[in-house]
DNA sequence: CGCCGAATTGATACTCATCAATCTTCGTGG
DNA sequence: CCACGAAGATTGATGAGTATCAATTCGGCG
C-alpha cells in the first residue's frame, strides 16, 4: 500500500469561538468562561489528499476535528489487507481514543484535501474537569461512532455485493452539483472494496454495472448522480 | 425469529457497594458520597435464556449491567434478516444510548440465563453532574463497544467462511472445564452465522468440519475444548 | 414411543475471488 | 505537441467458496 508522507500546512491558531463549523464541532457547548480555560495551543492544519495523519499504534496526544474533507479509518487484518472501518465527514472528531488510551487504534488517511484543527489530550482533560458541558458532546461523538459502526455492520457487510454497493452510494455524502441535483465523488474503487470487505475487482463491476443499467450517472470522472429509488431497490428494501 | 416473553425474576434492590463485579462494574470508581447520590431503585433482575431484555425502538429509561450469563445485540435489516452486532458479557453495559438518546437502538436477548441490574437514567444523569468519576467509566464503556465493534468488522466479517469462524472461537469466552481445561459452549448454528455474516448451513458445515478435523473436540452436547494455535492458523495468522 | 426443533449432510446453482489482459486518464519528458 | 509510462479502472475467463433447497439425523421432551 502507498504511504504518503504527511505534507501539513500549518495556518496558525484557530478562533474556536468563531469557528465556521463551532456548532458541529467539539466544542459546540462551550461558553466563554470554557475557553479561558484552554491554555494550550489549538492548531489548524491542511494536508493533501493521501495524506497519514496518525497510524495505528502512535501515540495518542491528540484529538482531531475535521473541518473540511473526507477520511478513512483503516484497520490492519494479521495477513496484512486492510479493512476502512469508518469515514469521517467534517464536524467528526478523530482519535477519541486519545481520551482514554495512549495510542491510536486505526491508521487516519485523508481521502480529499483535509482540513482540520488539533486539540491536546491536555486541553480535553483540563476541561473534562470543569466542565460538563464538553461530556455531553464526548458521548454524543462515541455514540455516533457506534451507531456507524453497526450501520456499518449490518448495511455495508451483508447481503450480495451489488445490494452493500447500492447501500453503501446512499449513505456516502452528496453535493448540490451545478445545476443543484445532487452528486458524490466516488473514493477509489480499491477503498470501495476496503469498505464492502469485497475486492477491487468486483466493486468496479458493481459500479460499472449500475452505470450501463443507469441507476447512476457519470457527470464528472468519477462524479456521479444517483437515482436514489433504484438504488433502494437494488439494496433490498 | 421466536421472541420469547420477558420471565424476569425481581430480585430486590442490589447492594452496588458491595457487589460482586463491582471492580468490572459501571460504578467501579464511586466513593462512599456518591453512592449516597442515588435516590432511585436500583433492581436486579434474573431472567431466562431467550428472553428479551428490550427491543430497538423501545423508549430507554434505564442501564443495564450485565452480571452473569451471555447476550446478543441484534440489530434488524430492512428486508427482515436480522445481524448480531455485540455480545455482552459480565461487567458489560447495555444500553448505554440511554444516556444520550431516548430509544434504545437494538435488540438485546438473553443467550442464557442471565442476571443483571437495571440502573434508570436519572440516576447516571445525577451523578453525572456531581462526580466526574462517573464520567471515566461511561467513556471507557462507549470506547470498548467502538472497540468490539472494529474488531467484528474486521475479524468476523472478513476473509473466509472458515476463518470468520476460526477467529469467532478465539475470541468468545472460555470457562475452566472440570479438569480445567477451558471449554466453550457455543451458541445456535443461526445465531454464529448471524454474528458472521454467513448461513447457518455454512455455519454448520464449518463447524462440523472443524470437529472432524480434531481442530475442535466435543466434550458436552455443544460444547468444546478448542486447539487454539490450530484455529490461530485457519484464522490467517 | 413419537414428535419437534436444531444440526447435519447432500446436490446444485450462483456469486465472487483470482489471475490476466486491455483500456483510460493523467503527467512527464523529448 | 505528441509519445510514452504509470496507476487506476474495466473487462474476461475460470475455479473456489457459499447460498439455496431439500432430505436426513440427532437430542430432548411430553
């Protein structure tokens, strides 16, 4: 597998309080007396797409809270494939396991251009103590976590290939195009397979399957609009 | 899918304080001030296996700790399969959406007979806001089911039929034999091939297979004595 | 003893992995 | 500007692995 060096652009520290995602974000519940209390540095940074942003097994000082972007989470089988275990959409916090182990448990890589601000373990627990105002977002972000999990368990590892493929083209995130039909940007038809526990190889028939029946549309390379009650069918509802 | 009635046996207010799994339990940090927190009945409950704890869509009032005995978290496709997403096992907490949601989000049976305590959400609300030792143990709970939850998609619905049940031996628990030896009693052909994503025929087959290779050795009805380098091996290590 | 549900086994068809070849896209250097 | 090369996507051919449907066996219980 390719490993890109991390290519980070460090842009300084960040205004939480006005930050454009703050009301996503971690630190959504926090008032003014909170963030007095914040006396580490909080830094913003910009990484490529392909970018590592943590392995698995690094040590854990961080959190991450994806501002812009996509990233995959991916998990190591003892025979060296991979499994992408969860996708991250901005407002996501990374690495909450920083919270309560010391080391990361997936590898992070960015799938677009990523951007996203880094919050010291120290800062979370300075703030855990007195505040419980951070708590209720910290489990609101384990729980969401979970849930994609066993969304992840029961929709995208179940049944015949095609239905996880059509499954999984109605949970991906979309973009109002030009025209404001909605689009997504397909990943890599290897992080499609990664994603189904299916191979390369029967993802991209899978796709190109829906493509030739018309289910889907390629507007851009690899853009596509999808007609999203086929695709219901197809996933067997 | 038989659903069997809840037979729940009351049993009275537990003592937490000195309760027997009180060092795996969810007030495992709690001092003497904080159980003095707690104005609300704290019962336990026994039931038998295949009853229903609770139902996905359920309205959630309470916790539940798991004391003794074994259960599946099912969570139901939209065509009527069913997939297991978790077992729990003593020590564990069920229900945990509880806290930060007002359903619960699967569907929790009793695998054998079980003996659990039910804590409503009033009381971790309460000690939420007065103890941040409470908080601790919520995250490492949240933690582990995001843990267990990578691991299946990993481990148990990845790679082959045979591997999948390999890596499912190794991983469910084991109790001293009478010679002490650990044995395992399985679960039902349908519930394995539910946690692996296979039929229950396959689920069958493999195991079957896995008996006349001596790979596995039949002590009781359904219960075994496994060679664990022998599975590590089939498992793809 | 006879019934019932679960487990096992068999036969067959279908899906998907595998290996390999071709095609597309994009970037690079002549 | 085009040729060429590299990486990803697509397609084809084939075999292994599973699902499916059906029959049979096993174990427990009335």
């Amino acid at each position: 597998m390719k490993r890109s060096r991390i290519e980070a652009a460090w842009r300084g520290q960040p205004e939480c309080q006005g930050c454009s995602i703050r009301d996503l974000a971690l630190f959504a519940d926090l008032q003014q007396a909170d963030f007095n209390l914040i006396h580490l540095p909080i830094d913003e940074f910009e990484v490529e797409a392909g970018s590592v942003l943590y392995n698995g097994g690094d040590e854990a000082r961080a959190l991450l809270t994806l501002r812009s972007g996509l990233v995959k989470l991916v998990q190591y089988l003892s025979d060296g494939s991979q499994r992408i275990v969860r996708l991250q959409r901005p407002g996501d916090t990374l690495g909450l396991e920083a919270t309560v182990g010391d080391q990361y448990e997936h590898t992070a890589v960015a799938l677009r251009r990523v951007l996203l601000c880094r919050i010291p373990v120290e800062v979370i627990h300075r703030l855990s103590q007195e505040t419980p105002r951070l708590h209720r977002q910290l489990m609101m972000r384990w729980h969401n976590n979970v849930r994609q999990a066993d969304t992840w368990l029961t929709a995208l590892s179940t049944g015949s290939a095609k239905a996880r493929v059509a499954r999984f083209l109605l949970d991906i995130p979309k973009e109002a195009g030009a025209d404001g039909v909605p689009v997504c940007e397909l990943l890599s038809r290897e992080d499609i397979g990664a994603m189904l526990g299916v191979t390369t190889e029967t993802a991209s028939r899978m796709i190109a399957d829906l493509k030739r029946s018309g289910v889907i549309t390629e507007r851009k390379l690899n853009t596509f609009v999808c007609n999203e009650d086929a695709l219901r069918v197809l996933a067997g509802e």
